[in-house]
C-alpha cells in the first residue's frame, strides 16, 4: 500500500538513547531538560522567534486566539484543515470566510478589506501546504485597521520567506508537530512570537495559568508537551535536512513526470525556501479526479482529498459563500509524499495519473 503520507521515524537507537535521558533524570512532563532544550535547537535551526513548545498544533491556536480575538469577528480562510475554523468556534469567537486565490490556495488578501467590521478583532490565515500568505498585503491591511494577525502555520516547519523564518510574520505564528509532519514529536506543537509580552502570557496559560507552584494570574489549560515527545523531536530534528531534500526529490519527480493535462497545481510565492510539505493537484472536473481516485485506489495508492470540506460548509459555523475553496475542495488530491517512496512508487502513481486524467 502507497498511503499520502508515512511517519518519519529516527533510528530506534537513536531514540533510546535520548529516552535514556529521562530515565536517568526521573522526569517525564512539566518542562524537563530535553523540551528545554529542544526549544533552544529548533530555535536556533531555524533562525526563528522565541517558541513554546505544546502537546499538539491545535492549542496554540486557541491560546492564540484567547489571547487576541477578544470575542470578537475573526476573518479567516474556508481552505484549511478543520482545526483552524473549530480553534474560533471554541475561543468563542465568529468567523468570517474570505475565499482563496486560485494560484496559491491561500487567503485572498484582496477580500480581506471588505469583509472588515466593527466586530473584526483578529485576521487568521493559513500558510497553506507550506505556501507563506500574501503577508505583505496582510500586515498592511492589519495595520490600517487596527487588527491582529495570527498564522496557523501548521504545515511550514523550516520554510523561510525572503530570508526570514515563516514565524516571523504576524502577532503571533503556530505550528504542528503531529506524527504526519515533516517535523515532529509523534504529537506535538508550538507557539511562536516576538511579542515578549504574548510569549510569557501564552507561557503561563499552557501550564494552568501558573506564575509560581502556589500563585494563578490567569486561567489556563495543559498544554505541556512529555520528555518522551521531546526526545522524539530531538532526533527528527537531526535528520530534518535530510527529510527535506528526500521530500523535494519526490516533488521534482511529480513535476518532471505527470503531464499537467486537465489538472494543475499550487503556484509557489516568490522569494519562498519551500520544505516540500504537500503535494497538490486539483483536476477541472469532478468525473475527472473520481476516475484517478478509483485507479489509484484499485493500484493499493492513496490520496487524500486534502481540505475537504471547504470549512464554509461545517455545520456548526455561518459561512457566505467562497466559490473556489468549495470547488477546489471537491476537485484536490494530495498526492503521497514522505521519504522511502521509490521511484518505481512514483512511475507508477504518475502513469495513473496521466492514463486517467
């Protein structure tokens, strides 16, 4: 079986040899040595802002969002995974869909203006597929009317744009570090900031609001990530180079050998070190991706229709229409991408593909 996507796992003794660690230390949550000190690495690797390491990519965003929605209209993109529009719903707070642009996939900074309110408190948009936002046009666009800006920047570990990491950009960026990464903990995450003032706050909230053992300044929830999650992420992240160049070999193959016949995929921004996170085509019709879908899956391969659905659609929100999202997310497949696909995996997926399409 091809699956859209395979765990990396590190040497097994590499492994043991950093849960050794914990053994020796005693201490499996509440901050130990190894989430420390992996803070510091990724930090230092990416040449990123101060981060907080947490136990999945799902609770940065709602601290994010505690933190700077105030209740209040989040706008935000209908083209992401589903935890990026429940994160709004659960912090109390309502969000306004603003279709995608059709190149990259990622918010349309051009809607963003109009569907400003009084009620806007908060832009959250999504880096999609490791693709950055037009983050210019945002922040300019933030800038004028007063509004924060988060990123839910799930899927861009190591991506830099114009020389800069990806978590530079906005109040306040997140991430995840779930086991379908390419980098990750087995489940994890992490909140990212040059805010001093949101890092500590966001700090105090993942741990129960603590300032000391005895002493709450504000409420808080368990966001703590385990030493064991930790010593996971201290050896992928020493073989995260070499994930990426097998991951962007897989991408080349894609692009020198499907055809592009009736199908295309998501156009890169400018000035973007890109870490082969996803690859996407979307086909012109439906008939079209049901016919490779059912030949992929007859061959033991398989895609994922990856948004789907448009999150406009979910029944718990009150999203306005965003034609393309909801077109796109009928008509997209993620293809499989992780490191081991062999190249007779990829002649194969690339020949259904082209027959079929």
């Amino acid at each position: 079986m091809i699956p859209v996507t395979r765990t990396y796992f590190p040497s097994i003794e590499k492994y043991q040899a950093q849960v050794a660690q914990v053994w020796e230390g005693g201490w499996l949550t509440n901050r130990g040595q190894l989430c420390k000190t992996l803070e510091k690495n990724i930090q230092d690797k990416l040449s990123s802002p101060v981060l907080v390491l947490m136990n999945n990519g799902t609770i940065p965003l709602q601290i994010a969002l505690k933190l700077l929605g105030n209740g209040g209209e989040i706008i935000t993109t209908p083209f992401s995974y589903v935890a990026t529009a429940s994160s709004i719903v659960w912090e109390g707070c309502t969000p306004v869909f603003v279709d995608i642009d059709l190149d990259t996939l990622t918010i349309d900074p051009n809607l963003i203006e109009a569907a400003i309110t009084p009620k806007t408190s908060c832009i959250l948009a999504t880096h999609v597929f490791g693709n950055i936002c037009h983050v210019e046009q945002i922040k300019e666009i933030a800038d004028r009317f007063g509004l924060h800006v988060i990123y839910d920047a799930a899927h861009c570990f190591g991506v830099q744009y114009n020389g800069k990491s990806v978590f530079e950009f906005g109040d306040i960026s997140t991430c995840s570090f779930h086991a379908t990464k390419i980098f990750h903990t087995a489940e994890g995450g992490a909140f990212f900031s040059q805010n001093e003032q949101l890092l500590q706050r966001a700090f105090r909230m993942h741990n129960f609001g603590h300032v000391t053992p005895e002493t709450f300044e504000e409420v808080g929830i368990n966001g703590k990530i385990s030493e064991l999650n930790a010593a996971m992420g201290m050896c992928v992240l020493e073989d995260i180079d070499f994930i990426v160049e097998e991951r962007k070999k897989v991408v080349a193959h894609y692009m020198k050998h499907l055809s592009f016949d009736g199908f295309r995929t998501q156009k890169l921004q400018e000035g973007l070190d890109w870490n082969a996170a996803y690859f996407p085509i979307w086909f012109e019709s439906m008939g079209q991706v049901q016919r490779v879908l059912q030949a992929l899956n007859e061959a033991d391969i398989f895609p994922r229709r990856y948004f789907n659905p448009s999150l406009n659609q979910l029944p718990y929100v009150q999203g306005n229409a965003c034609p393309i999202s909801e077109d796109i997310s009928q008509k997209i497949l993620c293809l499989p991408l992780y490191v081991g696909l062999t190249t007779e995996d990829l002649e194969l997926i690339c020949e259904i593909i082209n027959a079929n399409s």
